[in-house]
C-alpha cells in the first residue's frame, strides 16, 4: 500500500504547470494500476485520466474529481521535499488532493462497488480554468457521463479538518480580460509624430476599475482588478507606440460577470476611439460560478456528522474561482471545503504547503458520501 504522505510529498517535489501535466499524470496512474480498477482512461482533456471502479453500465456513477496542476509560483520554503522545479510549487494544496484520491483508490480496491460505479477523476489545468471544460467536451468522457460529481478543496482559515459547506452559489465566476492597444512610435522628442497609448492606458486603468462601482447594484458582489500593464519598450529614446492592460474580472453570478465584460469591452473601445488608436481584447482564465446541489450538501453534511466532524456553513459565496462548476452545472454534485488550519498561509501564498493531516479525513469523507450514494 501506498505511503499517502510520501506520495504527496512526491508529488510537491516534481509540480508541473497547467496543461503539462505528463508526468506527474503518470505517476498516478502507475499508483492506480497497483489498486487494480476496472479500467483506466487515459488523456481525458489532455493529461486528465480517471480510473473506474465498478461497470460503467450500472447507475448511479459517481465521480470524485482532484486536479493534477500546480502554480508558476517559486518555492520558498526549506523542505525536505520542497519543489525541483524553478519558480513551480503546489501552493494550492492540488498535491494533497492527490493523495486523498489515490488513497480513496486503495480502500475501494478492498471495498469494490457492489453496484453503481465509482469514477476518481485526476483533472488537468484546474489553474487556469480550462481542464474541467476541455474534459467534459472529451468524447472519451461520454463512456463515465457521471450522475453524481463530488470534490473537496482544502481552505485555510478553517480549522483542521472542519467541513465547510453551502447551498447554491459556492464559488465566484471569474475571468480574465487582456486589452492591446496599438497606436504608432516615434522619435521621444517629437511624440506628435506618433500616437501614444500612455493617457488611453492610464483612462483604462482608472475607467475598468470602476465599472463595479457604476454599473452593478449595491447587493450584487462585483470586481474588476488591474493586474498588469504595459506601455512600449524601455527605450528613452523612443515615445511608445503599444499598451497593454490586463484585469481580471470577477463575481458571484454568471449575469453580473457578462455585465461587467461588456461594459469593459466598451469602455476599452470608447478609449481608443478617443485617443485614435485600435484595440483589440480577449478573454482568457475563464471560470464560471459553482453552484451546489442542495441534496448532495445535505449528504455532504450528515457524511460529516457520521464521522464526528465540524461543520461550518458559508453564508457567502467564496469569491475565488473554482472550474468545477463546468461539472455541477451539468451533473448534480457539490464541491465542499476542508479546513486547513485557522493560522494556516492562504492559498497561492509563498508560505503555504498542504497539511498532511488531511489526507485521511478527506478520505473518510468521500468513503462516506460515496457509500450513501450508493445505498
């Protein structure tokens, strides 16, 4: 059997960005192998690969999903398994999900499905929210077409091991929004011989981060954060003849998260009409709201309680992104939290590293809402 703490520790050692996958995609699956599955499908929406346990022909099919990527951010803490790879880490804590899945894969190997099925999803590209899609829109993912979809994302700031939970609307839409200006250069001392992008840049910056305040109501929860820009080269000769601004823009509802596109979408298009200048825009990182299924939270909750486990219930959505909502929005499931720790460093913080603690009560806690799925 597995050593889960060592496989997690592995894994933090070898992280690899979104969409590159490969290995860390193999070495789960030789894990798997070694739990003898029914069957095991490859290369879903890229590295993606899920293992099946139980006929996918009986219902009900239920699917857990973890994530398989990690974060262009550098390690800075001293491990002894801190990551190999340069300015890569799992500062999300996708590793010890990992762990908690290959370890839901050991117990069913000795407890196999005596009807239903049970699909462990290892998702790539989580990060940048387009693994969920691209799995879904796999036609290797029409054979596990799930009934039910279930995952967990450790949270800090939650005690350890509480179950975090919430009815409806659990985690933000979200998504990015680059606006390329293009005018003309020209010698630094004569910059009415060009047209620079430098006033429209700064308009846009100014402009996008008020479209929450102007154009969403009081109740509706809205943001729009600058998050880079760029204007010409480091040239001081040279009056700069391209900008940049990137945002990205975020809130708790699909309808308010088109609203906010659109209008700056607009704004990005008056500006440089103004400054006669083209712009061009485009959407990237885009997440759509995850919305929980009030049955399977109820499940989710007495899961918890049959294991003497803490419960917390979120009384407002969380305003970070979460891809998972490509499933929920067309299986019925629900994805809950896992408290990490009260003091424990926020995710995507340099300092953060997954609790090992975890891994067995995650376990447990799938164990058990799989088991009353199935009856």
């Amino acid at each position: 059997m597995t050593d889960l703490v060592g496989l997690r520790q592995l894994l933090h050692k070898k992280p690899e960005l979104s969409g590159r996958e490969e290995k860390t995609s193999a070495t789960v699956r030789a894990l798997l192998e070694n739990c003898n599955p029914d069957q095991i499908i490859t290369d879903i929406g890229g590295y993606g690969l899920a293992a099946v346990f139980g006929d996918l022909k009986n219902s009900p099919r239920i699917m857990v999903r973890c994530e398989l990527d990690a974060l262009p951010i550098p390690e800075t803490l001293t491990l002894p398994y801190a990551s190999q790879v340069d300015r890569v880490s799992h500062k999300c804590g996708h590793d010890g999900h990992m762990a908690i899945v290959v370890g839901l894969a050991q117990r069913l190997q000795k407890n196999q499905p005596t009807k239903g099925s049970v699909i462990l999803l290892f998702q790539p590209a989580e990060e940048t929210g387009e693994g969920a899609e691209l799995v879904v829109k796999d036609r290797k993912f029409e054979a596990i077409n799930p009934d039910y979809v279930i995952a967990l994302h450790n949270l800090p700031g939650y005690p350890l091991g509480q179950i975090v939970t919430r009815n409806g609307l659990f985690a933000s839409a979200s998504m990015g929004l680059r606006m390329h200006l293009r005018g003309q250069t020209s010698h630094a001392a004569e910059p009415k011989e060009g047209n620079s992008p430098a006033l429209a840049v700064a308009q846009l910056i100014q402009g996008i981060s008020a479209i929450p305040q102007f154009h969403t109501s009081l109740h509706e929860s809205a943001q729009a954060t600058v998050i880079h820009a760029k204007l010409g080269e480091v040239a001081f000769g040279t009056s700069p003849g391209e900008g940049d601004v990137m945002v990205t823009l975020r809130s708790h509802s699909q309808d308010v998260m088109e609203t906010l596109n659109k209008r700056a979408i607009s704004f990005a298009k008056n500006t440089a009409d103004v400054f006669g200048l083209n712009v061009t825009t485009d959407s990237t990182e885009v997440f759509p709201s995850t919305v929980n299924d009030y049955d399977i939270v109820s499940l989710i909750e007495e899961s918890a309680k049959g294991l003497g486990l803490s419960i917390h219930q979120q009384q407002i959505p969380f305003a970070w992104s979460e891809d998972f909502g490509h499933f929920t929005s067309r299986y019925k499931g629900a994805i809950f939290g896992l408290g990490a720790g009260e003091n424990h460093p926020s995710l995507h913080h340099p300092d953060y590293d997954f609790p090992d603690d975890l891994i067995e009560t995650g376990i447990s806690t799938f164990l058990r809402i799989i088991n009353s799925l199935l009856g």
